[in-house]
C-alpha cells in the first residue's frame, strides 16, 4: 500500500461511495493539465539557477553595504536591516517568480539579520534581543508569504521564546516551554484539515515541520549536555533541568491522548485488540526510555506522520529515533555484552509485536468497515 494513495484512487472511492458522478476523471484530466501547464511553465533547474542567482545578487548587494562601511555603525546597520526587511516584505507580496521570490526571501533574512545585530552591538540585553526576535517573527509569519520563511520563523518563536524562558526561569522553563510545542505539534497534525481550512491556511505544514525540529533538537541538545559528565568543552550550561524521567511521563500522557484521538478518527476506539496492545507498548516503551524522551517524541511523530501520510515527518520521526536510539544506548549503564543482550531482546519484542499485528490487521479492518 502506497504512502499516500493516488488521484485515481481517490476518485475511484468518490464515484464508489455516491459523491461524484461517473465523469468526474475527464474533468479532474483537465484540471490538472491547466494546473501543470501554470506551475509547471520553467523547469526545475531553471528555477533553482534563478534561486541562486537572487541569492548571489543579495549578497552582493549586502557587501557592497559593508564595503562603505555601514555595519560599523550601529544605528546605520540597524536602520538598514528594518528597511530591508520591510522592502523584502512588500517585494515578495507585489511580484511573482522564483527570482523575485528568492531575492525577497534573502533580503528578508539579511534584513533581520542586520537588524538583530545591530541591536546586539548598541549593548542590548539578551531578553530584550529575544523579545525582538519573537516580535519580528510573529510579524514575519503573518505578513510574508513564503512556505520557506513560515517554517524559518516558527523556528525563530521557538528559539526566542526559549532564549526568554532561558534567561528568567532557566533551564526548567525551556523543558516546559518544549512540552508546549510538542503539544502545539500534536494538535495541530491532528487537526490539519481543520486549520488549513482557517486564517493559518498554508502555514499549517511549515510550522508542523518547524516544530518537529524545534522540540527534538532540543531534547537533543539535553541528551548532548548530559552525556558531557562535567566536561564541557562546547557548552557551559548551569542551568538546571526537569529531570528527564518527569519528562519522559508528560510526553508519555501526550502520545496517549494523541494514539487516542487516532483511533478516534479511524474509528477504531472501541477495539480493545488495537487499543490495549498499542497502549502496553507505550506504557513499556516509557519505562524503558524514562531517562531518554527524545524516544517518546520520535514515536510520537512517527505515529503522527503515518496518520497525515506525510513522508517528511516520516523522515524526521526515523532520523531522530535512530539517534535518540543510540543516545539510549550510550546512556545504559552496563556491560557491552548486556547492552547486546538488550538490544537483541528488543529487536525480538518488536518482531513479536510486528506479528501481533499483522495477524490481527485483516480482522481489524473487515470490522471496522
């Protein structure tokens, strides 16, 4: 079974289930071909020669600003950077093309950039430098319309609110402030044709995507700090942590609510042969993982992506897994002849569940139609 399933596919069930008439597939041919001929016009390398092209164009644009010296001077590099960022705005919302696009998207980025720096050189506290951020992103992610720039400033809430978080309650408030994008991350997949038919529209899936970086590279970073054993060479990081085994329980209770509301819309919540299985497995997943929940967050985007058929959260729940998997393994400690034990018994459970369900899938699914 495909990932996602195809045009034809999902006509074929329309037409079977009464909601379109027998026609339908010459009307959605032509649709598509209009569609094709519009988006389609350039091919694709043409496009991404424009793309650097624009790239290139901005860059020198902006060394020929540092040539005459305006990022010595902090007011003159602040200003520029705030009228970069506001041209880029109006730029991208009057032109179309992937030129005009990329140019758009770069001046944007430069300008920010400027602009935060030159605030950081005027001797700007690192909350007020967060807030700023935060504000220009919140600003940027409703006025700049660019799939590219939604994701890249989802990622700059996260960080400033964390930085925010960071700096007035420590270490303790960036884990709280990560169980609040896990939730927002799980709310929203689970409520994405809901949302895209509201104000966020096509900002729906970059943020869903930003998130599902923010929230594991954190838990990444943690697990990075951790294992430093008081050596730290790369980060100095005193402030202190939720413990791991508390966080590992609320995004536990997460995956629960989130496996729940699953079953839900596949109709499938009063099937004790799903239910009851998948819920063991999370309950001894969760004991086992308590001192890693990056696990917890990998399996809990890996059920969200199956649920959207999304291949790119797909890719990121598997990548992030496999690390946060070896980071488990690091962390166990035991002897490497046990540690080969453990992860022999694992693979045996997990081939043991995979036939678990496999012998209750048909069954399952005769039912629930």
């Amino acid at each position: 079974m495909a990932l996602r399933p195809t045009i034809q596919d999902v006509l074929a069930g329309l037409k079977a289930e009464g909601h379109v008439d027998a026609e339908v597939d010459a009307r959605a041919r032509t649709t598509l071909e209009i569609r094709q001929k519009a988006v389609g016009a350039s091919p694709w390398f043409v496009k991404a020669l424009a793309g650097v092209g624009a790239w290139m164009s901005a860059a020198l644009m902006l060394s020929f600003f540092a040539c005459v010296g305006l990022w010595k001077e902090e007011a003159a590099l602040t200003g520029l950077g705030l009228a970069l960022a506001v041209a880029s705005v109006f730029l991208r919302r009057s032109t179309r093309g992937p030129f005009m696009e990329q140019l758009a998207l770069a001046l944007c980025m430069a300008g920010v950039g400027a602009f935060l720096a030159g605030l950081g050189a005027m001797d700007q506290g690192t909350i007020t430098l967060a807030f700023t951020g935060m504000v220009v992103s919140l600003a940027l992610l409703a006025v700049f319309p660019d799939l590219i720039l939604y994701f890249l400033a989802t990622v700059g809430i996260c960080v400033s609110v964390g930085v925010l978080a960071l700096e007035t309650v420590g270490g303790s408030g960036v884990d709280v402030w990560m169980l609040v994008c896990a939730a927002a991350l799980a709310g929203i997949l689970l409520f994405e044709p809901r949302l895209r038919r509201g104000q966020l529209g096509a900002r729906v899936g970059p943020i869903a995507f930003a998130l599902a970086c923010a929230v594991p590279g954190w838990l990444l970073f943690r697990s990075f700090e951790n294992s430093q054993e008081g050596f730290h060479y790369v980060f100095r990081f005193e402030s202190e942590f939720v413990p791991s085994a508390y966080l590992s329980l609320a995004l536990a209770l997460l995956a629960l609510g989130t496996g729940w509301r699953v079953l839900r819309e596949m109709g499938l919540e009063h099937e004790k042969r799903v239910w009851i299985p998948a819920a063991c497995a999370l309950v001894l997943l969760t004991v086992m993982t308590l001192n890693t929940p990056g696990v917890l967050v990998a399996a809990l985007m890996l059920t969200l992506g199956f649920h959207r058929r999304s291949r790119v959260m797909l890719g990121l729940a598997v990548a992030f897994l496999l690390t946060f998997g070896a980071y488990y393994y690091y962390d166990l400690h035991i002897t490497l002849l046990a540690k080969a034990l453990a992860l022999a018994g694992s693979g045996l459970v997990l081939l043991g569940v995979r036939q678990f369900f496999l012998r209750r899938e048909s069954a399952v699914l005769a039912e629930a139609r």
